[in-house]
C-alpha cells in the first residue's frame, strides 16, 4: 500500500497565483495596520485558497514481484571433457535448491552450447539476450556456470545487480595441445615448404611429462611416422608434396596420462600442389593427318612445356644420305633420352617406328624411366604390327597390349568397355555406348583403322571392332603406360559424322598419365561442408561397399554407400561435432576436418577467471571454483559487498506491481467552508475585543 496527495485546483493555476497575491497583499495590510488577528486572517484565506486547489489523496494496492536469479550454463564442447558436466548439474541442482529457499526469489536457467561455426562459447551474448526479456527491476543477480574461457567476455552487458562465476574444472588440471602457426595453401611439387607447429602445456604439468612430446606425422593414408620433440618451442617442419592436387598432412600428438583431452592434439593440414611446368616429350615417328592433335591439345596447356620433334624422312627413301646429314642442327637424343629423361612428366611416342635413330639402350633408359615413376603413351598406327613395333624393343616389358601383326582397315565405333565406365579417364564418355550393348546413345564419328592387339595385362577401357582392345592402361613399377591401339583419333577433332569427345578423352588420358589425384581409378575422398561430411569412394571393383567413419573422440560409425554411378559410390552423413574424423574402408584410408582439427574451444582449457574478470568486477560479483564447495547464497542491499568466504550475494530489487488505485478528498467542500468561516470569525472577534 502506498499513497500520495495530488491537486485538481477548479480555478486556472493562473487565476490561484493572482488570488494568492490578493490575499498575501490584504494579510500584509491587516499586519501593518497592527491588526491583532492578522495570523487568523491569513489562516481563513489559505483555507479557502486550498479548498480551490482541490486536494485528494491517492492510495494504491501494491503486488510484490519475485526477485529473478539469471543462472547461464555453459555446455559448450570443452564443458564436455572430464567431470565438468557433472559438475554443471551439481552447481545448477545447488542453485536451485537455495534459490528457492529465499523469500521471493526464483531463477531462470538459461544454457549454452557452441557458438555457430567456429565461435566458441557465446557465454554473453545468451546473458546479454536473457536479460532483454526480463524486467530489469525484478533481475537481484546472474550467475554464470562456465570454466570461464568464454569467447565474447567483451560484451558483457551492464549489470545494476552481482554478477558472480562459478568455475568447473580442478586446480591441478593440464592439457597439452597441437599449434599449426604457419601452413601454405598451395606449394609446387618438388619444392619443399616450410610448415610451423608447437607443442604447448598449460596448467600444471606433471614432472615426468614436461619437456617432451611424440609428435606423429602422417601423408595422405600413409602409416604415421613418429618423432621426439620438444615442448613450448616452434618447429620447423620442411615439406616436399608428391603428387599434384589437394595433400593431406596429419598431425597428432601421443595423449599423456592425466590431460584433460586430446582433441586439441591433431592438425590436419591440406596442400593443394601444383606442378611449375609440366614438361612432355612428343615424339612424332612420320608426318601424318592426325600429328597436330597431340601438339595442339598440349599446346593449348599454358602449364605444359613441350618438345616435340618428328622424323620427316619416310622409310622407303632410299637416296643415300647418311642420316647424320639430314638436319642442320644435330638433335640431342642423347641429352633427351640419357641425361634429361627423368626430368620429364610424359613421354609420347605418335606413330612411331624403330629405325635406328634410337638406339637399343636408349629404349632400355626409357623402360627404366617408366619403372622409376615415368610414363609412356603410344599412339599406334600400322607401324606397331610390324616389324618395326616399339613392342620389339626393351619397352615390350612395360607394353601391356600384343600386336598379332594384323591392321584392320574397316570402319567401327569406338566404344567404352564396361570397364571404361568405371574408371576416371573414360567415365562418362560413353553416353551409353558400351561394348556389347544396343548402343542408344548420341553416337560418335567411325574410325577407320586399328591395330589388333591382345591385351595381356592392364585395363581394357575402350574397345573397337569386334570389341577388340582399342585403349589400354596400366601400371608398370612406379609409372604408367597407356596403348591407343589407332592413329584415327583425329576424325573426331574434324568433326567426320559428327565427331567425338576426342579432345576430353586426350585430355583426361594425358592428366591420368601425369597422376592427377582426381583422375585416380582407386580413392577414397571426403568432403565437409560445415558438419555435413560427403565421403565418396571411386573403385573398378563391383560390389557393395562401406566405410568406417571414427570421430575425434573414439565413437566408430558404420555408413553404407551408394553407387551413384558406375565405379563411385557416395555416403552422407552429418556430423555430431567438430574435429577430425578418420575415415576408412579396410582398402584406403583418408582424414576429414569438420571445422577445424582443433575447434577453437579446445584452444583453452584449463579453467579460469581471467577472461570475465572485467564484468565481474564492474557487476561486484566474485569467481569461484565448484570443487571448493557450492558457495551459499545471501540476500544483500544495493551498494554493499557481494561476496565472501563461502558465500555470494544477490540484490533484492523490490520490485511491485499495482493492482489497484483509489483517490479521495482530504477534506470535503461544506469543512473547508465551516473553517474559513471559523477562522474568519475569530479574527473579528479578537479585534473586536480590542
């Protein structure tokens, strides 16, 4: 209950002020005039004026409202390592019971997960926005359950009530974690970069793990190798990348006994390397329709360095010229085939024949080229039936077709094995052109010629006349070697009954030659988007297949895969939460970063109050640790210490609601009346005494 006087004079405030004047001016007069009842005078007109005026008293009925606790949870990621979450439910069990024990007073828990992407925990910014939807007048105090690394302690609203924090974790707790400080996106092949990581402890380290640290480094799918290193330095890792594309780097640190996680102790690091220049090696046996497409499609590669020379002399040319005489400069073979052969990516041999201009040993280098890591291209012709075949030299160990000497000169389709279908370099060319099919589809330019050949090793990806093998791969050593069992790949480029993909088809087969990872028949990719992980396996095997996806910390899900298409099978699957997965298939084996290796939660976590220590100063709140023991709670006014020994305050705001309002008159008119006229009277009857 609660009231106040208010005034509805019936006169003009203007009129009262000159009536007041009037009646101040007449006391003044009765008062110099020596009037004894001047004070009763005065009395009677402030009687009347203040009946004018009108008072009343307005009272109210008043509703106490609760005093409201704002309890904020923190339940992001690194609130889920050791026994911090059972030490939340602990502290919020705690709070509730004696904030219910308090006369008026209720709490209002809010929690908190992780911050959307790589934001951490937004501890804040949920405080900032529960308060926005309460009173203000009814907010006593908040209190904050959290390990204190927060990510946004700079917005900490204004608190006109404590603010107090509550710590999880233990004070003889120690975490050590992986530091990438410096990793380049791209590096070209051959050339080694420099990568920077540091192995950091924070809290109390134990004696018998400090200093020291087994730091594992992994390529690719590649078996980790482990390594000794220090602790709190920087180190400089040089790096060499093997193959073009995106390179997987993998770091992880050993787990020590009693860190509080090892999420924090991997990196991955992806590389995407580029080749300087790639250089190729054409060589062009005679002059023939079909020599400008290999030199126009490598041509057009502004990365490709080309050298292409072309035996111009036919065969059956008999004049006598030695063959030392033919050219003006004399052509290095020896320096190309000898002394510079392993600098090039590719070599390609268009309708070449043995003459002499090569000797045996150069082919026996070339063999060996191959075997090391080369490759070879054959583009056949009439040439490689006869006796003159490249397959009648030292390369016949790395060929993988037979030539049984046969040139058929017949027009045919050229079509994509079943085979083909599946592999990179003759995936989708086919539009439904397979070997041994109705062959419904767009339909390509005849060639008119072919080499019969047997297949005794490699893959058969493209097939001609009575399916015979049109297109070979496969892999000899460390390279690889491909047969185009025809010269008349040129028609499609001319367009002759409507052409072909002979440019995409040259292309891939070229890049798959100088081992492009995206041409690779057998591999296993995954991709993250956010936490959505696509992992896709690409295999010339049939069946169903599976992968092994495990989390960061240790969870194994099995995900069936779809073949979306010949040879690629596909799986989708969205991820609990950031971190690095390893995924495998028993065959292969890759890693994926959902967000980073290392989410930005776990960049600290040992426990502390530094990051709010600003905001809990201004509100006059304290931090305290939940393993100390559950501080009580106590009712404290505005202005006075909020904390103590075991103990933290809140502010009892006093907060009311008004339910209903009355207004009465102080005096009714007829009293106001009656007293004048008294105090009039008695004025003429003191001086009438007189």
């Amino acid at each position: 209950m609660g009231g106040q006087i208010i005034l509805d004079p019936l006169l003009p405030w203007p009129v009262l002020w000159a009536a007041a004047g009037l009646a101040a001016g007449l006391v003044g007069l009765a008062l110099w005039r020596g009037l004894a009842g001047w004070w009763l005078r005065a009395l009677a007109a402030a009687t009347v004026l203040a009946a004018v005026v009108n008072p009343s008293l307005q009272s109210e009925e008043r509703s106490a409202l609760p005093d409201i606790v704002l309890v904020v949870a923190d339940a992001s990621a690194s609130q889920r390592i050791a026994d911090r979450p059972e030490q939340v439910e602990t502290a919020v069990a705690g709070l509730a019971t004696r904030l219910g024990a308090l006369p008026d007073t209720e709490m209002r828990l809010v929690r908190v997960g992780d911050g959307p992407g790589n934001g951490g925990t937004l501890a804040m910014t949920a405080l900032a926005e529960a308060l926005a939807e309460l009173p203000r007048g009814q907010v006593a105090g908040a209190i904050v359950v959290t390990d204190g690394q927060v990510h946004d302690a700079a917005l900490a609203p204004a608190m006109e009530a404590p603010l107090h924090v509550l710590l999880t974790g233990r004070g003889d707790d120690w975490d050590r974690r992986l530091i990438v400080r410096n990793a380049p996106a791209f590096a070209i092949l051959g050339e080694p970069v420099t990568l920077t990581l540091r192995v950091e402890d924070e809290g109390r380290v134990p004696a018998g793990v400090a200093g020291r640290a087994l730091l594992s480094i992994g390529v690719g799918g590649d078996e980790p190798v482990a390594y000794s290193v220090p602790t709190g330095q920087d180190l400089e890792l040089p790096v060499t990348l093997s193959h073009g594309g995106v390179n997987v780097l993998r770091f992880e640190v050993a787990a020590a006994e009693g860190e509080l996680t090892d999420r924090n102790n991997a990196a991955i690091v992806q590389i995407n390397g580029v080749r300087d220049r790639l250089r190729v090696l054409l060589v062009s046996g005679e002059p023939h329709a079909g020599e400008r497409v290999w030199r126009n499609l490598l041509k057009a590669d502004a990365a490709v360095d080309l050298v292409h020379f072309t035996i111009l002399r036919p065969p059956e040319k008999q004049d006598g010229v030695p063959v030392t005489e033919l050219s003006l400069i004399a052509f290095p073979t020896r320096e190309l085939f000898v002394e510079k052969i392993d600098e090039f990516d590719l070599i390609i041999f268009d309708r070449y024949r043995r003459r002499g201009i090569l000797p045996a040993a150069y082919f026996d280098n070339i063999r060996r080229y191959v075997m090391q890591g080369g490759a070879v291209l054959v583009a056949a012709g009439p040439e490689y039936g006869s006796a003159e075949s490249l397959y009648h030299s030292a390369l016949a160990q790395v060929l993988p077709g037979i030539p049984t000497a046969r040139v058929i000169e017949e027009g045919y389709r050229p079509t994509v094995t079943a085979l083909g279908a599946r592999h990179p370099v003759t995936e989708g060319l086919g539009a439904g052109l397979f070997a041994g099919g109705p062959g419904e589809g767009p339909g390509w330019g005849r060639w008119f010629r072919m080499v019969e050949v047997q297949a005794d090793r490699g893959q058969v990806v493209m097939a001609g006349l009575g399916d015979r093998p049109l297109l070979i791969l496969d892999r000899a050593g460390e390279g690889r070697v491909a047969l185009m069992a025809s010269d008349h790949a040129w028609l499609w480029s001319r367009g002759y009954e409507g052409g072909g993909p002979q440019l995409e088809l040259l292309r891939r087969l070229a890049h798959w030659m100088m081992r492009e990872p995206e041409l690779e028949e057998e591999a296993l990719t995954a991709a993250a988007e956010g936490l959505r992980l696509t992992v896709t396996r690409r295999t010339l095997s049939e069946g169903a297949r599976e992968v092994t996806v495990t989390a960061p910390d240790g969870t194994v899900t099995v995900l069936p895969m779809t073949e979306v298409s010949p040879g690629r099978h596909q799986a989708e699957w969205l991820a609990p939460d950031v971190g690095l997965y390893r995924i495998g298939d028993g065959e292969m084996e890759t890693v994926a970063a959902m967000g980073p290796a290392a989410p930005r939660e776990f960049e600290a976590t040992i426990a502390s109050a530094v990051p709010l220590a600003a905001a809990v100063a201004a509100a006059g709140g304290a931090s305290l640790r939940i393993a100390d023991g559950l501080p009580d709670i106590r009712q404290v006014r505005a202005g006075r210490p909020a904390a103590g020994r075991g103990w933290i305050g809140i502010t009892p705001r006093g907060a009311y609601v008004t339910t209903d309002l009355r207004v009465a008159a102080i005096l009714p008119a007829w009293a106001f009346l009656l007293l004048a006229a008294a105090l009039a009277t008695a004025a003429w009857l003191r001086e009438g005494r007189r």
